[in-house]
C-alpha cells in the first residue's frame, strides 16, 4: 500500500511539473507573440509616414525602437520587449527540443530551432539597444557591413548569392503560405466567431504576403550584390521599404505593404490570444 501511495504520488508530482511547465511556455509564447506584433506594427507604420512623406525615421526594427524609446517610460517599454522576445526565443527552443510525435518532422523542429536563434539575436540586439540609450549602427549600413565581410570569404561571392537566395526562397514561402491561409492551422478557429475568423484571415492574408515581399525584395539586392561584388548593393529593411517608391506604381507600392506590414503586427496580436501553443 505505501509503495502504491508513493508511486501515486510520485506521478501526480510529474504531472504538476509537467502541466506547470506547459502553461510557462505558452505565457511565453503568447509574449512573444505580442512583442512581435508591437515591432511590426511601429515598421508599418513608420514606412506609411515615409510614403506620404510625412517622416524620415528609419522603416526598420531599430527605427520601431527609436519610436518606443522616445516615449514616456520608454526604457520600461524596451525592456519589457527584451523579455518578449526572450519568451519567443524559448518558446520556439522547447518546441525544437522537447516536443516529438508524428506531427513533429526533424523539418519543424529544426525551423524551430532556427527561429529560436534568430529571436534571441533579436532580444540580445533589443538589450543592447536599451542599454545603450540606443546607439549603434543603422540596419541599412549593417547588412552591407556583414555582406562585406561575407564577400572577403573564401567562396564568399557564392556565399552571399546562397544567402540571397535563400531570403528569397523564405520570402515566397511566407507570402504563399499565407495565400493559402496555412496560418489557419495554427490557430484555435473553433473558438471565434464566424467575424472575427473572417478579421484574422484577412489579417493573416495581407500581413504575411506583406512580409514576404519585404524578405524576397531584401533578398534580391543581397543577390545583387553577389553578382556585382558590391556590398553596397545590400539592403536592410529600412533601405528595402524605401526602394518600393522607386517602382513605376512611385509610393503606392510602398503605402500597400506598409499598411500589410501594420496588419501582420495586428495579426501577431490575434496570434497571442487564438495560437495554439
């Protein structure tokens, strides 16, 4: 019988731990989700003041923190989105790492994975912004700097053209996928209302095709510059943004992903309440 009890015990103790330790990763997920979508809505809109030339900041992560620093209790602000996306870091660490069955492919995980270095570079880069009264280089000036250094490589020229490549590959996969509303797989829909589905979808719709265009564009002058040796061709978000007002449609292309950029922070912020996680 005490053997009994204590093995009882024993499993309702991993049970406790265990149920404790999901609802900890789906707060952080939900966090994240929101520090996400807070970004992208402050780069839409910075881009919409560049199209109607309304601003001159720049269109791009460090510009969205410039925004945030600027307000009053700013530095709170900036440290509570260090720790949203150290909550997104983690969250998508432990769905690489702990998470397994059949409907989880060594694919998902390792995107996953991925996705957790990329958002603890971007929570390392917030910190450091915070901390620094945000100083530091522009992201324009960086991704020239990294594709200089990158070009200076043994076989760098190839290296870069695989890295354009690849960004354009991501870029057509986030905006197709998001045309065929995949996002809708993800999200606990039996719990909206037929309204709100139709908001989200649209939401989701617009705002990943947005960012996939913004990932395909950033990636063809990563190729560019590839093709010419010529680091200067690369772009960061800001100087990608600026170039739709280059096209022959002038800023309206830009006014159209703008506006789909501040839908997909909007989107982060449904993805926070109906995400399955």
């Amino acid at each position: 019988m005490t053997s009994s009890n204590t093995q009882g015990r024993g499993q309702a103790a991993k049970s406790a731990a265990r149920s404790a330790q999901n609802e900890t990763l789906t707060a952080a997920g939900r966090a994240g989700f929101v520090a996400r979508g807070i970004v992208y809505v402050l780069i839409g809109l910075l881009a919409l003041r560049i199209a109607v030339g309304s601003g001159g900041g720049q269109a791009d992560r460090q510009g969205a923190l410039h925004e945030i620093a600027a307000q009053p209790f700013g530095k709170a602000m900036l440290w509570a989105l260090v720790v949203g996306f150290a909550a997104m870091a983690l969250w998508r660490g432990a769905r690489a790492v702990l998470t397994r069955g059949p409907q989880r492919k060594a694919s998902s995980r390792t995107l996953d994975g991925g996705r957790a270095v990329f958002y603890a570079f971007v929570c390392w880069s917030t910190a450091t912004y915070a901390a620094g009264s945000g100083q530091g280089s522009s992201g324009n000036a960086q991704s020239q700097d990294w594709t200089a250094s990158a070009l200076k490589l043994s076989y760098g020229q190839v290296l870069v053209g695989a890295g354009g490549c690849l960004l354009i590959g991501i870029g057509a996969v986030l905006a197709v996928r998001a045309a065929m509303r995949r996002f809708l797989k993800q999200l606990d829909t039996g719990t909206m209302s037929h309204r709100t589905k139709q908001v989200v979808t649209a939401l989701g719709v617009g705002g990943g095709v947005a960012r996939g265009v913004v990932f395909a564009a950033a990636g063809i002058f990563i190729l560019v510059a590839a093709v010419r040796f010529d680091p200067d061709e690369a772009k960061g978000v800001d100087a990608t943004l600026r170039s739709f007002t280059q096209t022959p449609v002038g800023p309206w292309l830009l006014v159209a992903v703008a506006i789909g950029l501040v839908l997909f922070g909007v989107f982060s912020f449904a993805s926070a309440r109906w995400r399955r996680l």
